[in-house]
C-alpha cells in the first residue's frame, strides 16, 4: 500500500488564514553561532547547529535555509532552550531546486521570450514562445511549432515554488521575540576513510606511522568554522529507498591541513575521533586531516609459506614448484609501542629509503578496526629472492578418508642475508605427526607450524610425516 504525504491546512491546525498569508521570518547560514558536524563512515551524518532568529509573536513561519540537500527530514530535531511557550506545529522541507532544467519544467504552457543574435542589425531579437515541452524544448512561436530554436530563453520570473537552495519551512508557535534554536538532523552524502602512511627503516625493525582522515562532503551544502567529529564503528542503520535529489556530488579539490592530532574517545560501542580546533568544510569538497602519529614504532617482519588443505586427501605428488613466499609488516597497536589509539578501517600504505635515500613504496593492505592493544597485520606482496617446492614423497591410504603421507620441503634463500620463514600447514581433520625433521607448533586444531631459518645464498629441507582422518 503507498503512503500519501499529509499535509495540515489551515483549518487542520485552527489557524486564522490570515495568519498564513503572513510574510515569513528566514534564517540562513550567516546567521549560524556555532555549527558541528559528526560524520560516520557509512555515507551519513550528523549536523548540529545553533542560530539565534526573531520570531513574532503566536504563530509564525520560519524558513531555515542553507541545511543539508541530501537531508533526511524526518530526522530533524529542533529546540529552543530558555523559557517561555515554543511549539513546532508543521515542518515542510522544499528541495525542488531551482535550475535551468526545473525552471524549463515550470514553464511548460507558459509564454516566454526567445531572444536570437542578427548579424545584421548587431543586436538580439526578441520573440514570444509558448513552452509546449521542456525536451529541446518544444515552442510555439506564432502560428509555428517547433524546437531546437537558437536563441537564449528570458522568463518573467521565478516560480513560487522553486527555491534557490534546499529550505526547512516550519510553523511555530512561540512568545515571540529572540530565540536560540538548536538543530540537528542527520544527512546522507557526507563519509570519511582513514589512510595511513608508514615509513620502515633500513633493518625493517621499526617505521613512523601517520594517520590521515579523508572527508568528503557531498551533502549539498558548506559548513564554515564547525566543530569535526568522526565515528568508527559498524553503526546499525535500516535501509530505505534513496530519495531522489537534483544534487550531483562532484570532487573539486583537496584541502591538506597540518593540523593538531585528533582526540579520542569511547562511545558506545565505537570510537569517536575529535579535530581539536574548528575546520571548515565546504561543499564538493575533499578534506584531510592528521589523525594521529607515531615515531619508533616497533615492526616484526615475517615471511610466510601458506599450505592447502586438499593437499592431505590424495595421492599427489609435486604441489607446488617456485613457491611465492608471503611478506607480512607485524606491529602492536599499543602504548608501549608507542601508539595505543583505536585505530579506524583503513589502507595503510609502506614507504622505505633506497640506498639514495628516496623513499620508494613496497607495498599496501587494508586493516580492519583495530582495538588497542591488538597486532596489527600487513600484507607486503610475495618474495623475491626465497622459494620453496613442496613435494608428497609417501602416501598410504589407511581407509576411506584415512591417510599417511610423507612430505618435503625445499626452502631457497637467495639474498645475502639469512630469513625465518614460518611454514603454515592446515591439515584439518584429526592428525597427528608422526616423525619431523624440524620442531613444529599447534596452531589451532587445524593447522601447525615450522618457524625455520634459511641461510644467506642457502637453503633448508623440512620433511615431516603425517597421519590425518578427515571424516
């Protein structure tokens, strides 16, 4: 069943028709004393705005301009604190823009004037159309109907019901005078990502950690000298079908600002992130900010050969030949380790010197949200210069989803410099080892590991035997 919107009439509210035809009071973003805005980083957020208007007394229209063009209406909450009566009896929101196409729309069976450029008399022409449609658009120009005619259209003026810029029209019923309202209400287009930058130093042992904050702001208007917030965290919100609006969110430009690292804070169960001074962010517009910093941040870096866990079923022989070995960047997000902010989702991308000193990248991961005191891992890209070979050089069926096989593995390292490489095997099932040539570790009741050291310009054999039942 469609809803069909309700709107109150005169008679509805108990309202004198004379106190409609009243010239309404308009508050726009000059007159704003302070402005906040909380972004989250599903596409949404939270505008909060204080403006001081004057009201007549009883019952009076207000239009509050320049708010949000993707605002959601529904969601607005208006106070105004101090005594006295103040009562918010019907709220409109207008959002039907003008602009050339809407102002087209309007016209149609009205009469316009088409003005045309004469050469030879060096000066425009003017002639009466009707608009019979705005596609070409469609005219009536005398006893002719046509389009596509040169020429630049002039309308007599701007329709009532076409505004300049998205408006919230309330009718209030207040004591009068000047009042401090407060307004808040959420809006889509506004989102925010963290970037992070990490520097490693020349044994890979420690890196310098910057976070940058993104924000792009889409949602139709500006917002001069306001307070920024951010959210982290997964925030429950019901979908709904997007209404439809005559904005177009286009990126124009970056605005970088070495600014104070951000403060945080619990909330909830996320995390909010406070800029510690004002910042201005306009409309279609992209801004960044430092979120946080970090020097002398203690790394780890692993080299990881991944297993399968089919490689256990059958009989198989040679699995893999030239091996890529994973790169992993390891680091603990805590105090001690010279961090410690929850951090938000985000790419973190690696910079290191050549031997000119030229930072140059090697490589990038996205990271989830990360707790404090949680390990931070980053995926680099695959080795170079170490390999390995896995080979099935026994296998024994012991029944239907029983089996004994027997491995090896060749590990190559062809840099001047020893490596550990960590040999993860997910065997799954119940298993158990039954000879090894090296120590190995229990994971998880699936898998096992070999941490293993590689010479310089060398190489290591493991070889194990395995008992596995996978059903």
């Amino acid at each position: 069943m469609s809803c069909t919107p309700i709107r109150l009439t005169a008679l509805a509210l108990g309202l004198p028709v004379g106190l409609l035809a009243q010239e309404p009071r308009r508050s726009t973003a000059e007159q704003r004393e302070a402005v906040s805005i909380t972004v989250y980083n599903q596409n949404f957020g939270l505008v909060r705005e204080v403006r001081t208007v004057d009201l007549a007394r009883g019952r009076t229209p207000l239009e509050f301009q320049d708010v949000a063009g993707q605002i959601e209406p529904y969601t607005v909450i208006i106070r105004a604190p101090g005594t006295g009566s103040f009562r918010v009896l019907e709220q409109n929101y207008q959002y039907d823009l003008l602009n050339p196409e809407q102002l087209l729309n309007k016209y149609v069976g009205r009469r316009v004037k088409v003005y045309r450029w004469n050469s030879v008399t060096g000066r425009d022409e003017p002639f009466d159309a009707e608009v019979l449609s705005a596609q070409g658009p469609v005219l009536r120009i005398g006893s002719e109907i046509t389009y596509g005619f040169p020429g630049r259209l002039s309308f007599p003026e701007i329709p009532e019901n076409l505004i300049s810029r998205p408006t919230l029209t309330w009718l209030l019923e207040s004591d009068g005078g000047r009042r401090r309202l407060e307004v808040s209400y959420l809006t889509k287009g506004m989102n925010w990502r963290a970037d992070y930058v990490m520097v490693v130093n020349a044994a890979d042992t420690q890196g310098d950690l910057t976070g940058w904050v993104t924000l792009d702001n889409q949602s139709g208007t500006g917002y001069r000298n306001a307070q920024l917030k951010l959210v982290a965290g997964d925030v429950q919100r019901i979908r709904e079908e997007d209404r439809p609006v005559n904005l177009e969110g286009i990126v124009v430009g970056v605005s970088g600002a070495a600014a104070p690292l951000m403060t945080e804070e619990g909330l909830f169960e996320y995390h909010l992130y406070t800029l510690e001074r004002p910042t201005t962010v306009l409309n279609n517009e992209q801004k960044q900010v430092t979120m946080l910093e970090g020097s002398g941040i203690g790394l780890k870096k692993r080299l990881i050969l991944p297993g399968q866990l089919w490689w256990y079923r059958s009989q198989t022989g040679e699995v893999a030949s030239n091996q890529k070995v994973g790169v992993f960047m390891e680091f603990a997000n805590s105090e001690a380790n010279k961090l410690g902010m929850p951090l938000p989702k985000g790419i973190v991308r690696v910079y290191k010197a050549d031997q000119s000193g030229a930072q140059q990248f090697i490589g990038e991961d996205q990271i989830d949200h990360t707790p404090r005191d949680e390990m931070v891992r980053i995926k680099m890209g695959e080795a170079f210069d170490v390999l390995a070979d896995r080979r099935q050089m026994v296998w024994r069926a012991l029944g239907g989803c029983q089996s004994e096989s027997g491995w090896e593995i060749d590990l190559r390292n062809h840099k001047d410099t020893a490596d550990e490489v960590d040999v993860m095997e997910p065997v799954g099932g119940d298993w158990t080892i039954e000879e090894s040539s090296h120590g190995w570790e229990r994971m998880d009741a699936a898998t096992f590991r070999f941490r293993v050291s590689v010479p310089a310009r060398g190489a290591t054999k493991i070889t194990y035997r395995v008992r596995v039942r996978w059903c």
